[in-house]
C-alpha cells in the first residue's frame, strides 16, 4: 500500500542547517519518554545525557523547542550485592543512583542542555521497564510518544518527520520502531529467512510515505520506537490488552511473544491486528538505533563511549564539585504501582478531563 501522497511535505518539515527534519507541531503532537534505572555507570550521568542529545540533534524533538520530556525513575531493592538488571542494589548502589537523581534534578532545572525542562518522576517501589513506562504514560497528553531508555539513542539522523505524517496519514499504524543492527532489513533478515509458521515463510507487503517504508514486524521491540498514545493505552496497558505484564517484566517479553504466537498460528493475517512496524530509509545499510552498555565495567566511566557524537554535551565527574544539588527527594514520588485511577485523577488536575474515555451510556 502507498499512500505518499495524502500529505503534502510542508515548509514546517523541511531540514535545518544540521540536516535534521524539523517536526511540525512537535509540541503538541509528541511527548517523550525516557525511563531510567540503576546500573553501573552512576552515578555519572553521561548515559541519559547521550539518549536525550541524540534525540534532540538526529530527530527534531527537543524541549528546546516544546517538545515535553517525561523522565521516570525506577524505584529498587536493597540487598547486600548490586544486581542492576533485576533491580537491586546495595548500600554503595543506592548512595550513587540517588547522588544521580540528585544530578537530574540539577539538569532539569537548567536554561541549556537536552535534559532542561524534563519533569521528573519517581517510583518508590522497584517496577521494571513495563510498569515504569506504564506510570509515565498516565501523564501524557499527546496523540504520539517517543519510548527511549536510558541506554538507547539515535546513531543517525532519523526521519521522524516522515513517521509521524505517515502515522497521521494512516490512523491503523499503531507503533513504528526504528532498526538496530538486529532490525535493520527485518523483513529479509528476521522474516523472510528466519521465521515460518504452518503457513510457511511469511509474506507481508512494505508501506511506501515519501522518501520512508515502513516494514512489517512481528513482534514488539522495547527500542526506541514512536507509538500512539492510545495503542499503549488501550491494547498494552489497558482492560483490552492482549496480555498481562509482569512487574519486573518487558514488554517485548510479553506482547512480543504474544504476537509471535499469533503469527505462528494464523499467519501474516495476523499483522492487521498489530499493525505495528519498522522504518527504512535509503540508507538501508546504517541502523538509525543502538545500545550503550552501562552495566559494562567498560562503559561505566565518564570516559566511555567516546565514539559517540554528542560526547561533548554530557557532564564530566569533575563538574559536578562546582555544582550545588538539591537532594532527590525534591523529585515527586510515586506510590506503589499504580492504577487507571492515576490518569484519571492527573487529567482532571490539568483541565484535561477531555482525554477520558466517555462512559459508556445506559
């Protein structure tokens, strides 16, 4: 299905000096995302500030312009030994994520940098990826979301310009994600060869928007990706859900293999219930998404990741000794593991009541 020409490109779209698109109405269409927790590398904050620059320089969304950025902090566990990734720390573990809570505070509060602005969240209770992400999306406003982690950035310039007019363009996009070196050619590398199902190997037709073609998936990738805000809603978080979450859990680990089954079992019929995709552009050869490893004894340094083209805009330690902070418990605080009730009642404080579902007449 082509459908490039049911938006006209605008003035608004067109790129800047760095050969970045510039979004249209970013303020009011999109709200980012970034969930953090954690790892080795605190508490230096070089990770986020590499995910929130490389955000604003390679895809048009930045506070600078508008654009809100929620930051939602895990809570943790306190044990005798760090164990990151399963959500608990130790004593010195604790001391270094709340010394980089603290550290985001002072970000926030800034005139300049890619975290100025950024409302800040925090869970007392450990959530996991899923549910962390879940309580930030109670507050978004936005029909779009931009779902980053602390440790995901853009390698490249991407066109999110392009995605969201084609998302606009064609309401049953649900979810676009943009290609990691795993991903990248998806459709011939992790379709076409490697899955089948009892109708053997799948067969799905690509999406052509300008200069963009948006490839089938078939199954969810927590990578940084722009979704509908009522897709996570609805079909991820809510009462129509296509399946439970885990606390602790990931949501590729459980709608991603719910739509693995689905399409085993009935085949690509089963895309039109997800709708859900990859973008390709034409450099189809560089991915426009990739990892920093802060759990990496290597990376967990102020040094690490030198590679990297937004390095000069992240804090080193030794900034830090000139920098008065405010402690972390100034950040709002979250209890226990939250409910539907939550986004009721933040609409309703906001004058956004208008964002509710309609109750259902007698």
């Amino acid at each position: 299905m082509s459908f490039g020409s049911m938006r006209p490109q605008t003035a608004a779209s067109m790129r800047d000096g760095d050969g970045v698109v510039s979004v249209r109405d970013a303020k009011e269409r999109v709200t980012i995302i970034i969930t953090t927790s954690p790892c080795r590398a605190h508490p230096n904050t070089w990770l986020i500030e590499e995910v929130a620059a490389s955000i604003a320089g390679r895809s048009g969304l930045a506070t600078a312009t508008g654009t809100r950025l929620l930051v939602v902090c895990d809570g943790y566990k306190v044990r005798e030994s760090n164990k990151f990734r399963a959500g608990t720390v130790n004593e010195e573990g604790l001391k270094n994520y709340e010394t980089y809570l603290s550290r985001l505070v002072w970000l926030s509060e800034q005139s300049d940098g890619a975290l100025r602005g950024a409302e800040l969240i925090r869970l007392k209770q450990r959530h996991g990826f899923g549910h962390a992400l879940k309580r930030a999306m109670m507050r978004v406003t936005t029909e779009y979301v931009l779902v980053a982690q602390h440790d995901r950035l853009f390698t490249r310039v991407v066109p999110m310009s392009a995605v969201l007019d084609a998302m606009d363009a064609d309401p049953q996009i649900n979810y676009v994600g943009f290609p990691t070196k795993t991903t990248q050619n998806y459709d011939v590398k992790c379709v076409g060869r490697v899955f089948t199902s009892e109708y053997g190997q799948l067969r799905m037709s690509r999406k052509q928007f300008r200069d963009v073609e948006l490839v089938p998936l078939v199954q969810h990738y927590d990578s940084m990706h722009v979704a509908r805000t009522s897709f996570y809603l609805g079909r991820v978080f809510g009462q129509r859900r296509w399946t439970n979450l885990p606390v602790g859990g990931f949501i590729e680990d459980t709608v991603g293999q719910h739509m693995l089954a689905e399409f085993r079992k009935i085949g690509a019929d089963a895309h039109s219930i997800f709708n859900m995709y990859i973008v390709e552009d034409a450099i189809d050869d560089e991915p426009m998404a990739g990892h920093l490893d802060g759990h990496d004894p290597a990376h967990a340094h102020e040094d690490a990741g030198a590679e990297f083209s937004f390095a000069h805009a992240r804090s080193a330690e030794r900034d830090w000794f000139e920098r008065a902070l405010r402690p972390s418990s100034t950040i709002e605080t979250l209890l226990g593991t939250g409910h539907f009730s939550e986004r009721k009642a933040y609409l309703t404080a906001i004058g956004r009541a208008d964002l509710l579902p309609i109750p259902p007449t007698a």
